[in-house]
C-alpha cells in the first residue's frame, strides 16, 4: 500500500478540518482517470480499520463527525471517493453508476483485504456496501447509516435520468439480491436511521412502494427518500439475534449533517458504532 501525507485535492474537499489523527492517502487508477481514498490512523489501534462507503454527493470527509470519533476510539477507517459524487472525485468514470462505485470501492477494499472485518455504508453507500459484502467473506459486520437498497437492474444506469427511472419504480428495490444475501450472512447488523426517514409513502399522500419525499412535520421540513418497506425488508432479512437499530430523534435522512450540528449526539452515535465494532 503506497501511502502519502498530502493530498492536492484538499481544496476541493466538502470539509477541510484537521483530523484528530494521523491521516494519509491512496491513489488508485482507473484506466482513464484516478480516485483518492483517505485513511485515518488511531493513535492506538484498538481494531483494524473499517471501509466506509459513502453516499451521494458525499467524498470522503461528509461522515467526519463520526469518522474522527472513532478515530479518537482506536478505531481507524478507509474511505474512497467514487465516481459522480463530489467535484473532489472529478474527473471520474464516464457514465459513472453504481456498478462503477461498487468496482472503485473494491479496488479501494483490497488495501485493508481480510483484516478488515467491519463496513460502513451511508445512504447510496448502503447499497454499494451490501454488493461489496457478498464478494468479500472477510466481513463479518455491517454499519448500515440511513441505506438504499436499489434494483438490481439500477445499478448499471449512469447517474442522471436512467438512473432515477430506474429506481422511481413502486416496489422495485424488493428486486435486489442484497437481500438474499442478508438472509444467508453469518455476521451482524447495525442499523442506524432517523426517525424521520423510512416514513410511510400513504400516509403522506404518495404511492405505496415510494418514498415520501420531503414532508412538512410540525412546521419543520423533514427529507424521507428511503421507502418504509426497505428498512423493513432490511430488518426481516437479518435474524433477529443479529440485528441492531439505533433510531436518531428529531432526525431525517440527513444524519451526517445531524451529527455534525449536535456534537453531543453525534458523542452518543460514535460510541454505539464503536461498541459494535470492537464487540
């Protein structure tokens, strides 16, 4: 693993805050274009390094306020950036998808190969991470933050209109394999979700099978894109004697920037994820 100290995209990050650790980078080329993964490196290694995988319009500093705490824990992390998501991942593949993000993330994975046994997977990331973990046996824990499950057939969309099409269908994300794998996967799950996310499509006068979008709740607007039936299906594919859900108050899709807003909570969520992690 050829490692460096600097990373020149620094000025294209979404977050340029100082880690509470070591940080250092690896480039990986794409045949075309190259990706950069950060790695955060504890003081004191108290387990190996997680991947994380991060969600849309993310690179790789969107989840520091919990990355950097566990950082603090002992507990370092790998995250790449992927192809469509952030200017500090431009220029990336052409008609970046999915699959694209989910063969980037493995070339990234291989770095950490069977030491690693833990993911983290945010929102889009969710769903790449499940692709990820059927590939690599070494997993033995899922961290999954706010996650999408897609269609299978939406992983091969570029980004954009066929991409959106794809997912846009009532019910189409029962149509994954992610689940099967969860049903037959020997390892453990933490969900980590906000109230206000996963809300129920009918209730809030959509279609069955859809999200709900963005609701007024109370006065305030609440972004609910994760159809109610996919945490479900999520939670009815794992055995119950493996399965965590820790549930954000006053929380929607939009963890990262809760975190990030309430120090405390995000305190609180660090050491739920440590916990798991080191159990």
């Amino acid at each position: 693993m050829e490692l460096t100290l600097n990373s020149a995209q620094r000025g294209l990050w979404q977050y340029d805050e100082p880690a509470p650790g070591a940080e250092r980078f690896i480039e990986e080329s794409f045949g075309g274009y190259r990706q950069q993964a950060r790695l955060l490196l504890p003081g004191q290694e108290r387990a190996a390094p997680v991947f994380v995988v991060g969600g849309a319009r993310s690179d790789f500093t969107r989840l520091n306020p919990l990355l950097y705490r566990l950082q603090q824990q002992g507990i370092g992390s790998l995250t790449g950036n992927l192809s469509g998501h952030s200017q500090a991942a431009e220029p990336g593949a052409p008609d970046a998808s999915l699959a694209s993000n989910l063969a980037e993330a493995l070339r990234f994975h291989r770095h950490l190969d069977a030491r690693s046994d833990t993911l983290v997977g945010h929102s889009l990331g969710g769903a790449i991470a499940l692709k990820l973990a059927a590939q690599r046996p070494s997993v033995r824990k899922l961290v999954l933050i706010c996650p999408a499950v897609y269609p299978d057939a939406a992983h091969s969309a570029p980004f954009g209109p066929a991409f959106t099409a794809a997912i846009r269908k009532p019910f189409a994300f029962l149509d994954c394999d992610s689940y099967a794998f969860l049903r037959q996967f020997q390892g453990r799950v933490l969900l980590v979700i906000g109230e206000y996310d996963g809300l129920n499509s009918k209730v809030h006068g959509q279609g069955p099978g859809t999200s709900a979008g963005v609701r007024c709740m109370a006065g305030v607007d609440r972004y609910s894109p994760i159809p109610e039936e996919v945490t479900h299906s999520l939670l009815r594919s794992v055995p119950a004697a493996d399965v965590e859900c820790l549930m954000l108050t006053d929380c929607d899709h939009g963890i990262a920037a809760h975190l990030r807003e309430r120090p405390a909570v995000a305190d609180q969520v660090a050491q739920a994820v440590g916990a798991f992690i080191l159990g």
